[in-house]
C-alpha cells in the first residue's frame, strides 16, 4: 500500500508506462474541463466526475488486452479514456452531438463504444454487474480467452446483484473481474456507515480470492490485476478487487447547491497528498524514464487535444430530431425469411 | 401506429408455406419443438433458467438430451442477474433463452430487463443487437393466488425497446418461438398457464411465423373482438354460440403485442364497425385499453357503437376460487360486453 517500490522495467516496458501516465493526465484534464463547462452552464444534464481516481482505471486496462471488455458506471468516462475511447467523440456525446459516440442518445452516462470491448456504461448503480458477467458467461461460451472486468463502486457492493454475480461468476468459473473503486462516498454518504465489512471479503465465503488495493498507486492496481487477468484466463473464474481511493469533487457537479457540507476539509486534504499522477510522474523521473521535459509535452498534447475536442464537439450539430425514433429495434436482416 | 412499432414483415399471408397436417400436439410441446428448431439451426442458441434440465412447466424438456448442458443450463434462483447477464451474453454474440417459470418473477428483474436489455441499444445510439428471448408462464392458472397469476404484459408494452409475444394456439406458439430466437432484439414471450396443456395441429417441420402479423381466427360481420392469449379461445367459443343468436362474431389474435399489427385490426372494425377487447389483464393501462384509444383516435367515423374493454377488476388475483372468478374475465364479462356493442 505504499508507493516506494521501484519502478521494474522488466514487468513494463518503458512506453507502456509512459502510455499510462498519458492516459492518467488525458483522464484528468479532459474531466478538469467538463468541471468548467458545466459549471459554466454549457453541457446539458449531469455529470459525475472522476478525478482523483485516475490510477484505478489506467491501472485496470492497462493490464488488459484490447480485445478483453469491461462494463462501467455512472462515473465512467475514466474507464471508458483507459480502455481507449477518443476524447473528441467523448466530449461530442457530453455536449449531445451527433458526432458523440451515441449520436447523443447516451450522454454522460452512457457514452460507450462496443468497438473497444465496452459493454455499457450505467445509470444504474450496479446494472452493469450482470451484464459484465455475462459477457464473461459469453466469451467462455463461445471459446474465447477474453476476459470482462465489472467496474462498480462501494455503493453497487450492497446491490443484490453484485452477490448473485459473484455467485455466478464462481459456480460457472467465469473469467470475471470485480472491480470496486472504493471513493469513500456513497453519493452523499460515508462508505463506512452504509456499508458492513470489508468488501474486498465479500467474495470470500464463495471462494473468491479478494484483495485490497491502494487504488491512487497505478502500478500496484496493475499487479493485482494483472494477477485476476491470469486466474480468468487459465479457467480458475472471478476476483473480487477493492481499490481504495478517494473522489476529488462531489457526486455530481453543481450538488453544493443542495448537498451542502458532508466532507472534512482535512479527509479531503489528506487525500490530495496521496495525489496519483504526481505520485507516479515522481517515480517514473526517479527511475529515470521521464524528465520534465518530458512531462510537460504529454501534458500539453494532452491538454490541447482536450481543446481539440471541445471545438470538436461544438463544431458538431445536434442530431435531427427525428433520430430520436431510431435505433430503438434493430432490423431484422432482409431476405431472412428463413 | 408509429413507425416503431411497424410489423417486421410485410407479410399479407400469415400462414407460412408449410404443408396442412393432421399431426396434433399440446401447446408446451410446440413450444418446445420451436427451441429446438432454434437450437437446430444455430449453436450460439443457448437455454438458461431455472431447473431448464427437467422442465418444470415443460417448455425446455429433453432439450439437454439433445444439445447438452452447456447449451441448457441451470441458473440460480437470481431473476435480476440472469435476466442482465443475457444481455453481456448477447453483446458479444451468444442468442440466449430465458425460461423465468412464472410471469411475475420479471418483478425481480424489472431493472435488467426495463433499464438495461430494453434500452442498452437504444442509448448506444444503435450499436449493439440484443437477441434474447425471455419467456414464461403466465397469468391466472387456478389458485395461483397474487403472485403467480399476474399478466405483466400491459406493463412491459410501455417500457419501448421489448418485443412481445403471446400466442394463443399450439401451430403460432412454435411458429412465433422460432421468430422470437430469430429477432436481433429482446423479445419477452408469454406462454398463458392455461394453454399449456391446450392441443392444436401443428406441423413436425420447423417453420416461423412473423412478429407483428396477427390473424383472424374467425370471420365475421357484426362485431370485432380482438382477444389475447388465453381469452381467444373462450372469445371463439362464445363466437360460435352468439352466431346462434343471430350476432356475427369476427376474432383477431393480435399474437404479438409489440408490434401490435393495428392494420389487421382497423380492418376488421372497419368492416363490423364494433369493437370489443378482451385482455388477460388488469383493466387500467391494459392492452385493450391501448388497442381501444387506438381505434378511436384513428377509426371513430367507423364506429356504430361505443368501443368496450373486458378486462381484470384493478385487484391482486385473490386465491379462494369464488374470489378469484369475481376479479378475472367471465364468458358473460365478454358476452354482455358483446351484446351491449350491438344495443346501441
């Protein structure tokens, strides 16, 4: 749980580490932005935001396979940048433009691309719980070796759901893996009173192997999935991982004007000296992989393509109207009168 | 009708090319010999639910003989998991079928099947297909008492992104089982207690019958009565007895809800200029109420005589026998309701 551990060259190459410091600063400046367009009245709907807990989901897919899949939440477009999603078609989708990825139908809660192995994002605390394991159920059906890993939070650890998965996941051996970002909050609540136990042990009784996890040190959530990935692949079924981290802004953005204060100043401090990009940059400059030099160009590439994007999406019409009565079926294939 | 909800064929003949045959089989059974074809044609077909080896309202029986049990698997008492897990399954290209026994179970799983199977496509902005077919027994069966006799029909046709079908005889439950596994979409299949053990012809080779088509089981010209699952062949009964009293009786199975084929049925009011439906449902918001605002709001010049609904009382099915047939649909709840079509 520390982050002192030298930087092993021989577990990730140099450019995957620099990728992952990339992708963390991509996740962070491009949600620093949605933070000001929103509060500047631009986006329409909600946002929840996911700074602060950047390693989780770099760390996460940074351990798997392009073609592997996850399933996200309300809090996803961190999980849906690591996995690979365009921040222009991203940033399109939050503005509800035809070029997003869902040519507006989905938003913030629901920007997907199932090119890129992403089988939902959610609305609904817990709904991709299911899902993510079924797509695990379908994988190994089919023969494949992919694995899915289930993105949920504290608060989708007291669905029903979450058990009944788990419970299928392990009687199937389904190359599952359950990934809890535990934020501290559950929406305006501390985890702790609504939640009993560890929920890294909440696997336990079925014999699923869970493990706790600094969820701010990148390479310490790669390890122990990198390890989950093994397990799901060779056939051995699920894990259950907990990733403790902490969620920089509110629930949602905009929620001062009914949330009111429900944070220590000094909770909220504590965690932002546990800061993970600048913790991970300083480990990379020690184990001389990168240089200030080097820092500061992924950081303005990074911060002008988020720039990029929002002209992107501003340049972007809205769908016609009309598109709101498609894709509700999808066409039977003509000629299929089988 | 709105172009969602078009039929998915234009098809002006709803019967399939398939031979007439003498062969006779329950309606369980045709179900049954639908997934089989299905499973036939298509090995990513798999069967998921509880007790699916053994069967228990007989739908999946010896289906694991013939394809194994990886193809036919049990599932833990976990409505709201399995009905979600489906939809994973079907994202990455497995045809899954749900046995989930009794219609009010959909209850526990109301999010996976409302929020999620329903409208993961939808929101995706038209991504991803979804072939999933859940199907169950349903309605009243006898004592079933509040929870194992709902109808969620009524329901599930407001959700938008949920085919529905409900047949009504043995040859269109095997035939729309087969296009139900067939459809790109998640097609919720109600399979109504008291039919299963009704016996019908049904031909031995596969053959489907088109979602959104329904049809006309008796012709007439005096009055419409558009009846659903288990209420068309007590509305065909009482057909045959009002034709003795001098009142023609015309009977349109819709057979899928969702399309609803709203041409088959301003047809046929057109012709009789009456109208009375009949639905294995609680009253309000009912899919008579639907098909009646529906023909109102399109046909009212046609119409001789007030549109009439026949429906449940708004109460839980109760479990004694006499409380439970004051709630339900009666054969005199569609005879009066016929009679007063005509009195006008």
């Amino acid at each position: 749980m520390t982050q002192t551990a030298a930087i092993d060259a021989a577990a990730t190459s140099p450019e995957e580490h620099l990728d992952m410091l990339r992708t963390m600063i991509r996740i962070r400046r491009f949600e620093e932005r949605v933070a000001a367009l929103f509060k500047r009245g631009e986006l329409p709907g909600f946002v929840h935001l996911y700074l602060g807990e950047e390693a989780v989901a770099t760390g996460v897919c940074s351990a798997l396979r392009p073609d592997d899949r996850i399933t996200s939440t309300h809090r996803g477009h961190g999980h849906v940048i690591a996995k690979g999603a365009g921040v222009d078609r991203m940033m399109a989708e939050l503005f509800g433009r035809v070029d997003g990825y869902c040519r507006g139908k989905g938003g913030s809660m629901h920007t997907v691309d199932f090119s890129l192995g992403i089988i939902g994002t959610n609305g609904i605390v817990g709904g991709g719980i299911p899902i993510g394991t079924g797509s695990a159920w379908g994988d190994k059906h089919l023969g494949r070796d992919n694995v899915t890993v289930v993105f949920f939070g504290d608060g989708a650890s007291n669905q029903g759901v979450f058990f009944e998965s788990m419970n299928l996941a392990q009687i199937w051996k389904l190359p599952v893996i359950f990934v809890c970002e535990n934020n501290g909050y559950t929406e305006w609540t501390a985890t702790e009173k609504l939640t009993a136990g560890r929920i890294a042990d909440r696997g336990t009784p079925m014999g699923i192997p869970g493990e706790q996890v600094d969820g701010n040190d990148v390479l310490a959530v790669r390890e122990v999935v990198e390890r989950a990935v093994s397990r799901a692949r060779s056939g051995d079924g699920p894990s259950l991982i907990e990733a403790l981290t902490y969620r920089w802004h509110g629930h949602n953005e905009g929620e001062e004007a009914f949330a009111g204060d429900y944070r220590p100043e000094e909770e909220q401090q504590s965690w932002r000296t546990r800061e993970p990009i600048k913790a991970y940059a300083t480990r990379l400059i020690d184990g001389g992989l990168l240089d200030q030099e080097g820092w500061d160009r992924i950081d303005t590439e990074e911060t002008d393509a988020v720039e990029a994007a929002v002209a992107f999406a501003k340049a972007s019409p809205f769908p016609d109207p009309e598109e709101a009565l498609d894709h509700l079926y999808a066409p039977i294939a003509t000629g299929d009168a089988r | 009708m709105t172009h969602t909800q078009a039929p998915d064929k234009d098809t002006t003949e709803a019967r399939p090319d398939v031979a007439p045959t003498e062969r006779k089989t329950y309606f369980i059974k045709a179900m049954q010999e639908g997934l089989h074809a299905a499973m036939t044609e298509d090995d990513n077909v798999v069967v998921i639910g509880e007790d699916v080896d053994r069967s228990i309202i007989g739908a999946t029986r010896g289906l694991i003989a013939d394809f194994g049990e990886q193809r036919v698997r049990n599932t833990p008492i976990s409505e709201a998991t399995f009905v979600g897990a489906c939809v994973g399954a079907a994202a990455v290209g497995l045809r899954p079928v749900v046995d989930l026994m009794v219609g009010s179970f959909f209850y526990v799983a109301m999010d996976q099947l409302a929020d999620q199977a329903a409208k993961l496509r939808y929101m995706s902005g038209g991504q991803v297909e979804l072939p999933i077919v859940y199907f169950t027994a349903t309605g009243p069966s006898g004592s079933g008492a509040a929870q194992h006799s709902e109808n969620p029909h009524p329901m599930l046709m407001n959700v938008a992104g949920l085919k529905i079908v409900m047949p009504s005889t043995p040859y269109d439950a095997k035939g729309l089982m087969l296009s139900a596994v067939r459809d790109p979409n998640p097609v919720v299949y109600f399979q109504d207690f008291v039919l299963g053990g009704t016996k019908g012809h049904v031909p031995e080779e596969p053959y489907a019958i088109p979602l959104g088509v329904a049809d006309v089981k008796r012709q007439g010209t005096d009055v419409t009565v558009v009846a659903i699952g288990a209420l068309v062949p007590r509305a065909l009964k009482l057909a045959a007895q009002l034709e003795k009293d001098g009142v023609s009786v015309e009977v349109v199975d819709p057979r899928t809800l969702v399309p609803l084929d709203m041409d088959t049925i301003l047809t046929s009011v057109s012709k009789t200029g009456r109208l009375v439906v009949c639905d294995n449902a609680r009253l309000t918001c009912s899919a008579a109420s639907e098909i009646v605002a529906r023909v109102v709001e399109s046909s009212f010049s046609v119409l001789k005589s007030a549109p009439q609904r026949v429906a449940w009382e708004d109460m839980p099915v109760p479990f004694s026998p006499p409380l439970e047939k004051r709630v339900l649909v009666s054969d005199d709840d569609i005879r009066s309701a016929v009679l007063r079509t005509m009195a006008d």
